[in-house]
C-alpha cells in the first residue's frame, strides 16, 4: 500500500497507487485522484483505466496528467492548476515515486502566483525536492 504524502492542507502525493490504495484514500476523504504517470511505463503498474474505474466506483473525480521523463509542458502545468481550481476536497496525485506529482503541484501553483519559498518548503517537509523545477517556479510566480 503506498503511503500518501501531505503537501498541504488539501494536497497529498503518491508513488504508484493500487486499488487498495484507493479505498485509504476515500477514508482520507480524497475526492480528486490526479494520475502522473503514463501507462505502460513499467509491467507491475496499475492501468489508469483500472486506477480510473475504480476511484469512480468509490465517488471520487479522476484526470489523468501524464508526464514522461521528458519533462513538463505548460498544458500540463495548466491542466492541473484547473484540476486543483475545480476540486472540492482534497487531491491525490501519484506516478512512479510521488516525485512528478510533487513537481507538477509546485509549478502549477507557482503559476498562480504562490510563493516559490512556500511550495519548496512544503515539498521538503513531505520529503520531495523541487529544485530541478525551481527556476520554471520562480519565473511563473513571477508571471502570475
């Protein structure tokens, strides 16, 4: 079962969830699943259409952001911002090890004009680095 990592108030982040994974987070009180990590990156991950199915079989909202090792576009910063704006409750995003979600939170708040020093903090106290996005977080904060 993956341990779920709390970014903030309404923010939690995971390495790759199981079905198991998903009634935790209903008892959580997730209402958003935010899924990371694009199918068939490895053999033993979960399909989302399966992480999917089941998250909305237990009432909670699902979107798929995928990010490869390639890195992060804007509509991916973009789509998050919208999915973290729409949510009623809290978010779990996860991919491999929780660290994608963790970057992909940080710029897409950033973007919105929250304070670089803030979300790196809050990444660090959940145990994630976001330094290799820092520069693209301060130069969306600054743009906001």
């Amino acid at each position: 079962m993956s341990k779920f990592r709390r970014l903030s108030d309404t923010m939690l982040a995971s390495p790759q969830l199981t079905l198991a994974d998903l009634d935790a987070a209903k008892a959580a009180g997730v209402t958003l699943v935010v899924n990371n990590r694009p199918d068939g990156e490895s053999d033993d991950q979960t399909p989302g259409t399966t992480i999917e199915g089941r998250a909305r079989a237990l009432g909670m909202d699902y979107v798929a952001i995928p990010v490869t090792h390639a890195g992060f576009s804007h509509p991916q910063v973009s789509a998050l911002a919208d999915a973290l704006e729409s949510a009623n409750g809290t978010v779990l995003a996860y991919c491999k090890s929780g660290t994608r979600s963790t970057l992909l939170w940080a710029l897409a708040l950033a973007s919105k004009g929250e304070d670089p020093d803030t979300l790196t903090d809050a990444a660090a106290a959940a145990g994630y680095d976001v330094s290799p996005v820092r520069p693209a977080m301060d130069a969306l904060a600054a743009q906001a």
